[in-house]
C-alpha cells in the first residue's frame, strides 16, 4: 500500500511538471497597428496585432492611460488580434496594451500615433 501510495505521489508530481507553459512575451510596439478616425479632439483608434501561438485563447487590454478608458477583447482564433473596437484616444496618448493568458501577463506602453507604432516610443514611467 506504500509503494502504491509513493508511487500515486511520484506520478502526480512528475505529471505537473510536464505540463508545458509557453510564457507570453510583451507585446512588440513594431508589430502593433493603430488606426486613428474621427476629428480632432474626438478621435478613436482601433488595435491590431498578427499572428502569434502564444496568444491563442488571450485576452487583450487596450488601455488610453491619459483618457482613462479602455477595451477588453479576446484574440482571434489564430493567435491574432484585432481590428477591435475603438477606444478614445489622439496623438501621442499613452496606450498600454496588455495580453493575458491562464495566470500570464505581458504589458506594453507606447505613444499613440496612427499606423505602425514606433518601437522605441514609450509612456512616460
């Protein structure tokens, strides 16, 4: 009864450590997309970002720091994200994009312009 106990403990144990957990890198400002409509003084962006395996099954914040407001979207099907549903937001607003999966959390803050972000344009600390 002993062994079989050590040997129900082992298997438990080893069985958790091979679960794999790919872990979430931040999102890279390069590859995120921003489309700004509106007039000025009340515009709205829209977030995209292509394809990745590891944001399979995430849920994606995109949050305006300097407006106070955001959107919470899950990513499609195929680990991509977007087009989303607008956010308020103009130029050079501070835009924290944010991807979480299982207890993972990966965070990027970049300076709003339209289109392509600038990968070396960051929020202020």
């Amino acid at each position: 009864m002993r062994r079989l106990l050590g040997l129900l403990v082992f298997v438990g144990v080893a069985g958790g450590c091979l679960t794999p957990s790919i872990p979430i890198p931040p999102p890279d400002a390069g590859q995120m997309t921003f489309r700004l409509s509106g007039e000025p003084g009340n515009t709205v962006a829209t977030f995209e970002y292509p394809q990745h395996p590891t944001l399979h099954g995430a849920v994606v914040y995109v949050y305006n720091r300097d407006k106070g407001k955001g959107i919470i979207e899950a990513a499609n099907p195929d680990g991509s994200v977007g087009p989303t549903e607008p956010v308020r937001a103009d130029l050079g607003d501070q835009i924290v994009v944010s991807f979480v999966r299982d207890e993972q959390t990966a965070s990027t803050c970049i300076r709003l312009r339209d289109g392509a972000q600038n990968p070396t344009s960051y929020c202020d600390p």
